[in-house]
C-alpha cells in the first residue's frame, strides 16, 4: 500500500503538506503518511479503505478535515500604516491522542515564516467540539515582507503537558484590504 500513497495523493496536497518546512526533502512527507495508520480511534477506518487508488484519493480528500479537524481565521492588510491582521476564530471537529485526557487546554500558535520569524499565541481553551478563540493580532509589517512568507498555525495543548497536536498553513501572496475568510484543514503535526 505505501508504494500506491505517493501516486495516490494529489498534488495540491504535497504541496500544503511540505510548507512546513521547506528545507526537507520530499522523501520526508511520504514517511509522514506512512504514521497516519499508528494514529488512534477515527482513523481506523482509513486501514479497511487501503485496496484501491480510488479510495485512498477519496478518504485523503475528505478524510482528513473529518479526521484532524479544521481552523477558521481571516486576515486584513491595512496598507495605509503597513499593518497584518490576523484573527484566529474557530478550532472545529479537533482530534488530540488520548494521552492529551479528555478536555485538555487548547491553544493555537502562529508564525510567519519571515527571515527573522514572528510568533503569537492565543489564550488557552478547553478542548471541545468547537473552539471558540475570537482573537486578533496585529503586527507592522511591510506588505511585500509578507508576500513570500506562509502563515503557520500549530494547535498545541497546554494540559496535561505542552504538546503539537495538529498543523495547518497558508500563503499570503494575495493579502489585501479586503478581509479574507479562510477555513484550513490540520494536518498530522511534521515530525
């Protein structure tokens, strides 16, 4: 079956898959796939689809958003005093292991992947459904800074212990005034 995974996967998904690092080689991600199998409970289900191509392609699809969740955040660039405005909103349909217990406090960190990169956090909530974070942060930067950076998320739990249960990214190349709403599927945190 692994030997189907990398012909299997669109490539859109490498894509959003290797913005994680850019330094790695590409041999990295397929590994990354190959552990989905060891995570616990809703992906087992994934084992009993592993005959075919077609269904590979079609619970990477659609499994995923099920399977690790999805974030909500918008994003403003007011260019009049150079400034980014990045709200994180929502955390919906979250997985974390086990070990994280039942409710753990969830947080969600943020860099962008500028040369000297910049990182924020929001507030730690407890783990649910459908997180509610409702926060903003604003930083000074200039808009063609940004245009060549990606903007990463990491959800982290802060109890029991700290720890990256999912990531998820996306490109700021069309930043603009107009705030843009965008719904990102997480990911496997890399190894």
């Amino acid at each position: 079956v692994s030997d189907l995974r990398p012909s299997a996967l669109p490539g859109s998904l490498d894509v959003s898959r290797s913005m994680f690092d850019l330094r790695s080689p590409p041999h990295r991600f397929m590994k990354r796939y190959d552990s989905v199998s060891s995570v616990p409970s809703s992906i087992s289900s994934r084992k009993d689809s592993q005959g075919s191509n077609r269904s590979l392609d079609t619970i990477t699809l659609s499994g995923d958003e099920r399977d690790f969740g999805r974030l909500n955040v918008k994003l403003c660039y007011v260019s009049s005093v150079e400034q980014i405005w990045i709200t994180v909103l929502h955390c919906k349909d979250l997985c974390w292991p086990s070990s994280c217990g039942e409710s753990p406090r969830i947080c969600v960190k943020g860099i962008l992947t500028l040369p000297k990169p910049v990182h924020f956090k929001s507030s730690a909530k407890e783990g649910c459904n459908d997180i509610e974070f409702m926060e903003t942060f604003v930083f000074a930067i200039k808009l063609q800074s940004l245009q060549a950076v990606r903007l990463v998320f990491k959800i982290q739990t802060q109890t029991p212990r700290k720890k990256t249960i999912g990531e998820c990214s996306l490109a700021l190349r069309e930043l603009s005034s107009q705030e843009s709403n965008h719904w990102l599927d997480i990911s496997p945190p890399s190894k």
